[in-house]
C-alpha cells in the first residue's frame, strides 16, 4: 500500500518529485542540527521514504489523450 498516490498528476513533473523529496531531506537536516533527534528521525523517515517512491518506484500513468469530438454526419 502506497501512502502516497502516485497516480496523481501533480507528480508527473521530476522537478515537483525533487522538490519534495529536497524538501523533506532539508528539514530533517535542520532539524538534526537543532538537535531535535526525534523530529530528524521522523522527517528523515519521511524524506526516504518520498525518494524510494516519488524516484526509484515512479512510473508515470499513461497520458489521457482526449479525441475530438465528432460530429454525427446528419449533422454536418
């Protein structure tokens, strides 16, 4: 089971992928140098976790491509 929903289309950029992934790795680091070990090992948890799936696992879904339209011919 996937805590996070991959499927979303938000996640289909890398660099969205990246920032969170950056994002989280960056506040475990702050937080370790505050000496906040708990809240360094949870975040960091977080980061790894978001790295194992937002980059290693990720497979984007297949692009949904609308068709026009069409017209019915008695219509034309």
């Amino acid at each position: 089971m996937l805590i996070i929903d991959t499927s979303h289309p938000i996640y289909r950029p890398l660099w969205v992928r990246l920032l969170i992934v950056g994002f989280c790795a960056g506040w475990a680091i702050i937080e370790f140098v505050n000496h906040e070990i708990f809240w360094a090992t949870v975040v960091g948890g977080v980061a790894v976790y978001s790295a194992y799936v937002l980059l290693i696992t990720f497979k984007p879904p297949p692009e949904e491509v609308e068709e026009p339209a069409s017209v019915p011919p008695d219509e034309a």
